[in-house]
C-alpha cells in the first residue's frame, strides 16, 4: 500500500467533517459500524482489502474522535454559558482597537475547574502576551450573525467562551522571557519601520499581505481583489510561504554549500515569514510541511506532498478538531492539493494526450511539442480554482473566475511584496536597505490596487454562490467525479470527466444570473436592533431602511451580493436620513443606484448631497415602477403591489414590518431568519439567498 499517510490523513479528515455535520450518536455508531465491518473484511479476506479497511478505520476514528472531543471537552466548557465565572491565566494575544478598548485572548483555568481560551473586551492596559490575568465577570457562548459567523470562526480557533459584564480585572506583569512575545514585538517594531517608508494606501496593501490585516483596506477594494482573483493574497496563508521559501531556494540552489548548510539557511526566511504572520495555524500547517518537503533531500528520500499533506492534517486537527470547519485550514488544504498533487498529474496527462496525437517515429522524443512556462501555470491556477471552490462554496458569497489569468501577472508583482516584506524582516529594517525595497514594494501595491479595480470592476469576473440550485449543482459535481473515479479507474478518463463536469457547472451558475425570471422575493435583514427590508426580482432589487439610519447597510450589501444584484432601482431612507445616506453611498459604491427617496423635511437639511442628482423627495403616493412588481411610499409605510396583490410592507406608524391579508407579523431581531411568502401563508425561514416569494 503506497502512500499510507495519505489516505489515513484525508479519510480521517473526512470522517472529522462529516462528524461536524451529524449528530454525537450518529457518528459514534457509524463509526463503530466501519470498524467492525474492516475487522470482518480483514478476518475474512486477510490483507486483500487492506486499503478499503485503512479507508474505513481512518474515517470512523475521525467521526469518533469529533463526536468525543465534542462532548467531553467542548460541552465540559460551555456549561458555565450564562453563569458568573472567574478565569485566572495568561494572556496568549491582544488586539487594541481603539485608544480605549482592546481584545484579550486568555488560556486559563474556569471556576478552578476546566481548562480553556476566553476572550473579552475591556479597557486598554498595559498588557502584554504572557502577563499573568484574573478576570470576572459572566461567560457567554458567542454567535453566529448573517454578517460574520462568530461562533464558528472561534469555534475552529478553539475557543468556545467569552466573558462579559466585567466586574473584577487584575493584572500581574510577567518577569520570565517569552518568545512568542519577544517575536511579536518584533514584528510590531516591523511594521512601524515599514510604515516610515511607505504611504498609508501602500502600507494598506502590503499590511494585508505580510500581516493578513485588511483593516487598512476599502471595503470596496478588498472587493475587487477579491474579485479579481487575488483574494486568496490578502489571506496569510501556506501559499506566502510557500512562495517564499522556493525562492529563496532557488538562490540557495545556486551557490555551491552543501544540502544541509542551504537547508539551515532556508530556516532564516521561512522564521521570518512565520514571525511576520503571527505564528498563525495555516501558515505553521505549511512550515511543517516545508520542512518535510526540503527535510527530505538531506536524508535522500523524494518527498510526496500528499504524504505531506496527510500527515499536517492529522497533526494540526489533533490538539482541537474543530479546526475542520476553519475557512484558512480548509482553503489552504485544499489549494496545495490543488497545486502539489492534482496540477503535476493533469499537465503531465494532458502532455501524454498530445504526444499520442502527433504519433511521431521513435528517435525524434525531443521534437515533441511541450507546455510552455505559461501554459503550465495557467493549468495550475485552475486546478487551485477547482480544488478550492467546493470549500469556497461554503464560506464565501461569490468565487472569480478570472483568476487563473489575472493570477499570471498579479502573483509575480505580489510575490516581489513578499520577499521584499520578508527581506526586511530577517535583516532588521535596517533603513539602508529597507528604504529602496520599500519603495519598489510601494510602486507594486499600487499596480495592485489599480489592477484589481480594473478586473474586479468587470461584472463577468464572477459568479455568485447564493442561489438555491448552486449548493445542489457543487453536490452532484463532487459525487459524479467521485463515482466516475471508482467505476472508470482511468486517471485521464476521470481528469476529462471532471473538466467537463466543473466547467458545465460553473458555466451553468453563471448563465443562470442572465435568465430572465418573473419571481419576486422579499427578505428582512437585522444587525443588532438596526433592520434592512430588500424586495427584489432576479437583477433589479428596492432596499427600504427600516430603522437606525443605515446600521444594517453591511446585510444589505452581503445579501446583495451573494445574488448578484448589483442594480438598485430605488434606496428609500425613511428614518434618520442625515446619517444614514452618506453610509449607504459608501456600501453601495460598487452598485448602480437609480433613485435615493427622503423624507422632505430631511431633503431640506444640510449633508443630503451624497446621491446627487439621484437623490429625490417623497411624498404621498410616490411611486416606482419596476417590471413585475411597484413600490408606493407613504408618510410612514411601503406597498408592494404585486400580481394584482398588495401588501404593506413596513408600517412607521404601528412599528410593524409586514402586514399580509389582515395578518400581522413583527419580525424579531434574528439575522438569520425571513419571512417566506408560500401557498398563501407566511412563513418563517433561514435566509440565505431567499425571503418570501410570489
């Protein structure tokens, strides 16, 4: 059986997602089930099946060591949900995000009784990784909200409580070394030597990079990087090592020292990157691989990036499963496969293709037709693309599809950002040589922004991943290449079937943004006590702002996005209009607005230029035609007329959202949930690319 570890890390892998999914008795069962069923098979059948069994065992232990973990370890820790606690331990990260307030990640004992992380907000102090902390105050489990999923981001990170109402906060300076707080003051000092030689929209730009901190960035620029392709850029991940080590490489390669001398050199940048990232899970995933990698010349065996990847799996998953629901593990995971495993096979078969078609005589091999440099990138990117975007599919709101060849010319000028970031880094921001290649990373952060705004700019570069049918289509790809693999046993008959099995899907979620479709959908959205109405059809969509002046512009704008819809025919702010324009221009600076309505009396104050020309008052009976359904606006309230129907969508005056066939219904501050319009009832239901439809 060859590659053992390959096929124990991915399957158990499986096992721990699959686990995350189901429930504890589930997963123990089925678990139990596998392991007898490869105990029989091995009994019956000796070692005949040996790599079935291997399958079997590494999947049940994932499932059974998720559902363990979870009940024993996690539950252990979020009984004190609700309750008054006391945490003494050490502070393991802060994260000051204003003058006045900072984060404090804590690793200590609860209530003198269970170990775990916790996290809570407090005044600034003069804290520092490693300080000794007790704090008091009331624990809570944090959660998911339709902007960001905070439960499940912290969850994957092990971290399972923080603690609110403080009301005790003692603080004891630590007097022993620290590395990790030694390397991250480093870092800092780092950063501040970057940030003297660089303007604030570069320094944005190349923070992102090095640090993965986009809090300098636009959100609309982060948007179009986004789109453009090089999102994945602005996310420190195993690919910026990745990237600085074969570089680095390749000028050890050119120097007479010996493997191991270069290997022990190689250490000095990969540590550099490591301390600039912050020791961060994805890139001490891809450390460890690196280092097997290269590790594996000295002792003269050629080393199998799937072996590679198996084992980090294991490792990384080991101290807190959660980890299998982690957006960087599972998009790093899935894109060194892409690159180390999945491209050098499909290049090499597509050669193999060629060469059969030219049937050239024996003797002439090396008049054979090759890929280029540039074919052979651009075949990897898309098997990055490919094997990222089922995991895509799962966190994010749309994928590009450009990026295979925006990536051609934006990673190289990235890649300078890089290394010039991670030179400085290793030889102290000495200012002598930080000065020039700071200014040469400044000019290619520029080309950045510019090109990202160019690409990203271009309504073709991506698809959407919010409507109904696309989790199904993602479904049926996976299972069908997976079924072709085990029936067709032909590498370059399956490589055919998933080429055109992942490109007839992707071509069919892009088409379907085209079709046109007579369905009208109406959603509301809250963030907090702030709450957003969006009635839309399939490329057109009226947003009414129903309370607190624009705080749910984000939801409104994430919605938006996950369908595609990019053209707002009307934006009416009917409450606390002064503040609440300004905000929605900067949200919706990617979209066309048409029409901005106001009250009167708020179009006749100060600061209501934000729309322009496009901004207008309403009055009684103002009216927007669109065309399968028409809003009316009122003093206080909005008719939707619709297929000879009407229905008051928001009513100022009783406080209620949506009043249909004599039947009121006060929508509660949950983010996750809409109102569906089926058969004739309402109906509540998680929104995702929906609301209720006529």
């Amino acid at each position: 059986m060859t590659r053992k570890m390959a096929y124990i890390g991915f399957f158990y892998l499986f096992g721990l997602f699959s686990a995350s999914f189901s429930g504890y008795y589930i997963s123990i069962y089925l678990g139990i089930a596998l392991i007898a069923a490869g105990a029989g098979l091995l009994a019956v059948r000796k070692f005949k099946y040996i790599t079935l069994c291997v399958i079997m065992f590494s999947f049940a232990a994932g499932g059974i060591y998720y559902s363990l973990y979870d009940n024993f370890v996690y539950q252990n820790i979020i009984k004190y949900n609700g309750y008054d606690v006391i945490v003494k331990g050490k502070i393991t990260a802060v994260n000051d995000y204003s003058r006045d307030m900072s984060r404090y990640e804590v690793k200590g004992i609860v209530n003198d009784d269970v170990t775990a992380t916790v996290i809570f907000f407090a005044d600034s102090a003069d804290c520092k990784i490693g300080d000794n902390i007790s704090v008091t105050g009331k624990a809570s489990v944090m959660e998911d909200s339709y902007i960001f999923p905070l439960k499940s981001y912290y969850k994957s990170k092990g971290i399972y409580l923080q603690i609110e109402k403080i009301t005790d906060f003692e603080l004891e300076h630590a007097d022993s070394f620290s590395i990790r707080r030694t390397a991250l003051d480093y870092r800092e000092y780092i950063y501040s030597r970057i940030n003297k030689y660089m303007n604030s929209d570069a320094l944005a730009v190349m923070s992102a990079i090095l640090f993965g901190d986009k809090s300098g960035l636009e959100d609309d620029t982060r948007l179009l990087m986004q789109r453009a392709g090089i999102g994945h850029i602005m996310t420190v991940s195993g690919l910026h090592l990745a990237l600085t080590c074969s570089f680095f490489w390749g000028l050890l390669s050119l120097t007479p020292l010996k493997k191991s001398a270069r290997f022990c050199i190689l250490l000095l940048p990969l540590c550099a990157f490591a301390l600039l990232a912050g020791f961060t899970p994805p890139v001490t995933r891809s450390a460890f691989m690196i280092i097997i990698v290269y590790a594996a010349e000295l002792f003269r065996r050629r080393a199998d990036t799937l072996n590679s990847l198996g084992i980090a799996v294991i490792m990384l998953t080991a101290s807190n499963p959660f980890a299998v629901r982690d957006a960087s593990f599972l998009m790093s995971t899935a894109g060194v496969f892409g690159m180390g495993v999945l491209a050098p096979v499909v290049v090499n078969e597509l050669q193999k293709i060629i060469w059969e078609k030219q049937k050239l005589p024996e003797g002439f091999e090396d008049e054979r037709f090759r890929f280029g440099k540039k074919t052979r990138l651009l075949l990897s990117y898309i098997c990055v693309v490919t094997a990222m975007f089922p995991v895509s599919f799962l966190f994010f709101d749309e994928i590009s599809i450009i990026s295979p060849l925006s990536n051609l010319f934006l990673l190289p000028i990235c890649t300078v950002i890089l290394i010039g970031g991670v030179i400085v880094t290793f030889t102290g921001g000495l200012g002598l040589i930080a000065m020039p290649i700071l200014a040469v990373c400044g000019v290619c952060c520029e080309l950045v922004v510019a090109a990202s705004k160019a690409i990203g700019g271009l309504r073709f570069s991506y698809i959407p991943l919010g409507y109904d049918f696309a989790a199904g289509a993602v479904l049926i790809c996976i299972v069908t290449v997976i079924a072709g693999a085990v029936i067709l046993r032909s590498f370059r008959r399956v490589i055919m079937l998933w080429a055109f099995i992942f490109g007839f899907t992707v071509t069919v979620i892009f088409a379907y943004r085209f079709i046109p479709s007579s369905t009208v959908t109406a959603a509301v959205l809250h963030e907090g006590a702030a709450s957003v109405l969006i009635i839309h059809d399939k490329n057109t969509a009226s947003i009414v702002d129903l309370n607190r002046g624009g705080r749910a512009a984000r939801s409104a704008v994430k919605y938006l996005n996950r369908l595609g819809i990019y053209d707002i025919e009307a934006l009416y702010l009917n409450v606390n209009s002064n503040t609440s324009q300004p905000i929605y221009k900067d949200k919706l600076a990617l979209f066309d607005v048409h029409t901005v309505l106001v009250p009167e009396e708020g179009y006749l104050r100060g600061g209501m230029a934000d729309f322009g020309e496009n901004t207008m008052r309403y009055s009684a009976e103002s009216r927007i035609e669109m065309p399968y359904y028409a809003l009316e606006f009122f003093d206080d309230s909005v008719l939707l007329h619709c297929r000879d129907s009407e229905i008051l969508l928001y009513d100022g005056e009783n406080n209620t959202v949506i009043v249909s066939q004599g039947e009121t219904v006060i929508f509660t501050e949950d983010s996750f949930r809409a109102l569906i319009y089926k058969d004739g009832k309402l109906h509540m239901s998680e929104v995702r690319s929906g609301g209720f439809e006529f």
